[in-house]
C-alpha cells in the first residue's frame, strides 16, 4: 500500500487521460488467483466506485466543483486507467511490498 501511494504522488502524479488520474492505491495487493483478469476487474470497478464514492462525499459536503456527468466520466476513465496499468504495475508493486513485510517470527 505505501508503495502504491509514493508511486502515485510522485510518477503517477503528472499523468493524465481525459482529466483522469491513475489512482494506484486501489491496487490490490493481496489478490491470490490464477486468473489474470480479476485483478484487472477488481481494481477498475474499485477505482470507479472509489471516485464516485468520493464525489458523493464532496456533493453532500457542499465541496463537489464539477457536474455529475464530470464525475461519472472521470470515474470511468480513471477506472480504465488503473485497469489497464494494473497488468503493468500490479507484479511491481506486489514484489516490492512482500519484500518489504517482516519475516514471521517464531515464538516459543
């Protein structure tokens, strides 16, 4: 998760598709299965519920600055976004975080 995060605001931060964002914290990094498209699923229909769970926030705080059509558009580009980087990033990131997880300590 934190690699995600630093990947996001430092790489990630200046790329843009429509107006959209890659968000890499909803990359899952925990996903065990043999299929290579749950990943990719998972991670874009988390993105767009992410970014509309969000702009639903922002709308019910009063801060929402763009219309709802925005918000759909931009949650659905940054959804595809993250779904196609996912098969890119996704090995990546889940090399680097189980390198970085504490070996497990046996207690007696």
């Amino acid at each position: 998760m934190i690699t995600a995060l630093v990947l996001q605001s430092t790489v990630f931060a200046t790329l843009n598709l429509g107006g959209a964002k890659p968000e890499l914290v909803y990359l899952a990094q925990f996903i065990t299965t043999p299929s290579p498209l749950l990943p990719i699923v998972l991670v874009g229909s988390a993105t767009i519920l992410g970014e509309l769970f969000w702009g639903l926030i922002s709308f019910l705080l009063g801060q929402l600055t763009v219309g709802a059509g925005e918000l759909v558009r931009t949650a659905l580009l940054s959804g595809l976004y993250n779904a196609v980087l996912t098969p890119i990033l996704f090995p990546v990131i889940r090399r680097v975080a189980e390198s970085s997880r504490a070996r497990r300590v046996f207690r007696w």
